[in-house]
C-alpha cells in the first residue's frame, strides 16, 4: 500500500467514525485508483462536505454534535522520518537524506519498573508499513501508535497482552512472554474484509514530491540537463 | 499583514504533532543548517505565495472535521515560523478554537517572538542542533546564546513539558558523546521530551565539520 493510499484509509475511518458517532448514513464507494495519490481526492472531499452538511443540519435542528476527540489515537506525535537535503555544497551532490534511527518508546506500565522495552514495525499482509497502528495492553486505556514508517517503540508489563489494531485490519493479540525478538518485532494485521472499500477517484491527483518537510509541486524538482547523445532530457529528482 | 509562504500541506498524519495536521511553512530562515532539509526557505525560488492569516485560513479549514475529530490542527514551520509570531499570534485569534497549534522551530530568534506564542501554540517541537556553540556555530554559521536563553525561559516559564527537543546526531559535526551532553544539559534544564536521531549521509559525501 502507497503512503497516499495509507493517508486515504485513515481519513476514510475518521470519517466513519464521525458519522458513526452522529448517527449519519455513511458509506464509503469503493475507490478503483491504482495509481499514487495524497491521500485525498475530489470524491474524498466531497464525503468530507457532505458529513459538514449533515453535521450543519443536526446543530439546526438542535441535535448534540460529537466531534471534538472522537478520532483521537489514530494519529500520535512522531517527527518527520525521511526527508532529503537540497542545499548541499557540490561535494555533497547526489542523494542525502536524513533517517530517522530511532524513536522515543512510549511507557504504557505506568511508571512500573517492571518493564520490557518493544520496538518493531507492523505491516499488512504485504510488508507496507502501517501508519498510525494502535498498540496497547487489552484492556488498558494509553496506547502507543506506529509513525509513519509503521515503526513503534512501547515500554510494557511482562504479564501483559498486546492489542495491535489499525483501521480498515483485523486486530491481533500478542502475549508479550511469548515474544523471541523483542527490539526487532514484525506484525502482520490482515485486511478486515468487512469493511467497505476505497473510495473512487474520478480524477488522478497531481503527483508531488516531498522535500524535507514541506511538499513542492514535482515540475519544481525538474532540471532539463544535456543526455549523452546531447539531446535535451528531463532529470526528475526521486525522492522518498 | 502578509507573510512568504513556501507551501501548505495537508494531512499529515503522526508527524507534525498530535492529530491530523496541516503544515505551514514560512519562507525564510535564520540558521544556514549545512544538511539544510528545506533549502527552499533561503532560495528567492522557495518563495511561492505571501498570505494573510485570513487567507491561509481560509484555505486549511477544509480539514476542520479532522483537526477536530484527532485534535489536531495546524503546525507552522519552514523555514523559521517564529520569525512570524504576529501572523500565527493573528491566526490563533480567527482560528476555531478547538485546533491546537504546533511551531517547529530553531529557536535561534529574539525572546519576544517566543514570548508572544505563549498561551497560544499547543506543542513546540525545538531542533536545537547540538547545544555545544562550537558545533552548533560549524554546522549552523550561527551562534546558539539565543537558543539557550530561550530554552531556558520556556523552562522557566512551564514549558517544558510541551516541548520536544530533536537531538540529532550530524555525520562529520557532532558524536553521540557530544549529543549525551546536549541531553544531559537539556535535562538539568528540566526538558524531559527528547527525539534523538541520526543524518544519513552516504559515503563520501560527509562534510568536513569538525576540526
């Protein structure tokens, strides 16, 4: 899964949660792109202006609106893990980027000092990095989330059982005694058949190329240089 | 009033604070970072929009639903946002105010732009480099007095717990030595939120920063 189609889903399922907390009848098109997209498109929006209207008409007609929180926990704070450098001297040419190595572990003991430290990635059935996983103790109300390269890193109870969920996959258990590798961890969500598809997107997307942590539009990253047959060739820059 | 603008973007999910976020980046910078990310704040070409705090509004309250429904809201960045302080001072006022604000800044600028951000800016996310002025000063061209006199108000003021401090590690700059110092440093001052990560930088191309 592209990191646009990983933005769509999660956007898709805070939609949902939406309607679903405000009694509105939502349901989601199937979404047939194939191509990369930013996570949002002309039909998205469209869903997003039609849950504003619905939410417009129950605050008319006097109805409580649930909103403010209702989608908290699907997101969390991690920093920019990838960027690229542009302004680099000449001996410099060529790709940098900046990797984030590791990332802050979230204590879910409550200040117990029996702890274990976890680190690891959780993915789909695919091997793409989930964003935004949730990953707690089943039963327990703080959670850690995965960031946006699906990485997490959690502090837990021994005795404790894992719950790791995501939107849109099914929810996995893990007992942490029974973990082999516990600073290098791999979990698998499967696709949650269940829920209903993408959405369409009539329109292909104008690509766009993140640099640093800011994204430009792509022509800007173009520089027509000489080919070795001295015709002229378009050099795009690849970023990640 | 009217500010550079290098780019909006939109929903970025569990980067730039808590929530779905947009992020505003301002154009133009105070440090000149040698592995500079957003080298775009510094060039006249990085200058792609002047916008007033209305119209940038106006343009990311779109996103409104999920900035509420994640608490979320709106990061400024760039670029050094805090240069800014009376456009995001301006935008916090017109703004819903269930949106939180997030800045992502050097903190290499006069006090009285940080001092306006308070009550105003949820989460501060600091990328202080390296907290010894020698390093800082080879990898930055600048020197870090101001940072430290900042860092040190925002602890002095309670802000220290909603501040994140990025420590990176800077191939050819600093250590990971020197880094446990900036981090030992950091926690006398009472921070307690720390990002460490590292520069990639592939072989050979390493920057002759330290001496």
């Amino acid at each position: 899964m592209t990191k646009g189609k990983s933005i769509c889903r999660t956007l898709k399922g805070i939609r949902q949660k939406i309607a679903d907390a405000n009694g509105i009848h939502y349901a989601p098109r199937e979404c047939h792109y194939e191509g990369e997209c930013e996570g949002t498109c002309p039909a998205c929006e469209q869903e997003v202006m039609f849950l504003e209207r619905e939410l417009q008409l129950r605050r008319k007609n006097g109805l409580a609106v649930k909103l403010a929180g209702i989608a908290a926990g699907v997101c969390a704070v991690v920093m920019p893990m990838e960027s690229v450098a542009q302004n680099r001297p000449k001996a410099m040419r060529g790709k940098v980027s900046t990797v984030k190595r590791s990332i802050p572990a979230t204590d879910l003991t409550k200040g117990k000092a029996d702890s274990v430290l976890l680190k690891g990635i959780v993915t789909d059935g695919a091997g793409e990095p989930l964003i935004g996983a949730v990953i707690k103790s089943r039963g327990a109300r703080n959670c850690a989330t995965t960031d946006n390269h699906g990485m997490f890193a959690i502090k837990v109870s021994p005795n404790v059982r894992l719950e790791i969920s995501c939107i849109g996959m099914e929810t996995q258990t893990v007992e942490v005694k029974g973990i082999r590798n516990p600073e290098s961890m791999t979990i698998v969500l499967k696709e949650d058949k269940a829920l209903p598809g993408e959405i369409v997107a009539p329109v292909p997307v104008k690509k766009t190329v993140i640099v640093g942590s800011v994204i430009l539009p792509e022509e800007q990253e173009q520089k027509t240089v000489s080919g070795k047959n001295g015709k002229l060739r378009k050099n795009k820059k690849k970023h990640k | 009033m009217k500010a550079p603008l290098m780019a909006i973007a939109r929903h970025r999910i569990a980067i730039d604070g808590e929530g779905v976020t947009t992020l505003v980046a301002f154009h133009g910078c105070p440090v000149r970072c040698r592995y500079c990310l957003n080298s775009f704040c510094l060039r006249p070409e990085g200058l792609r929009r002047s916008m007033s705090p209305e119209e940038v509004l106006d343009e990311v309250k779109i996103d409104n639903l999920y900035f509420v429904a994640t608490g979320g809201g709106v990061c400024f960045g760039g670029g050094e946002p805090l240069l800014r302080s009376g456009f995001i001072c301006r935008f916090a006022e017109i703004m819903p105010p269930s949106w939180k604000l997030t800045v992502e800044t050097s903190l290499n600028v006069p006090i009285r732009h940080l001092k306006a951000m308070q009550g105003i800016v949820s989460k501060y996310i600091v990328d202080i480099k390296d907290m010894n002025p020698d390093i800082y000063e080879r990898y930055t061209g600048k020197d870090n007095r101001q940072v430290e006199d900042n860092l040190k108000w925002m602890a002095s003021n309670g802000l220290s717990d909603q501040t994140l401090i990025r420590l990176p590690l800077i191939p050819g700059f600093n250590t990971k030595s020197d880094r446990d110092r900036s981090r030992e440093q950091l926690r006398e001052m009472k921070f307690v939120h720390f990002d460490e990560f590292t520069y990639l930088v592939p072989e050979g191309q390493h920057l002759a920063g330290r001496p």
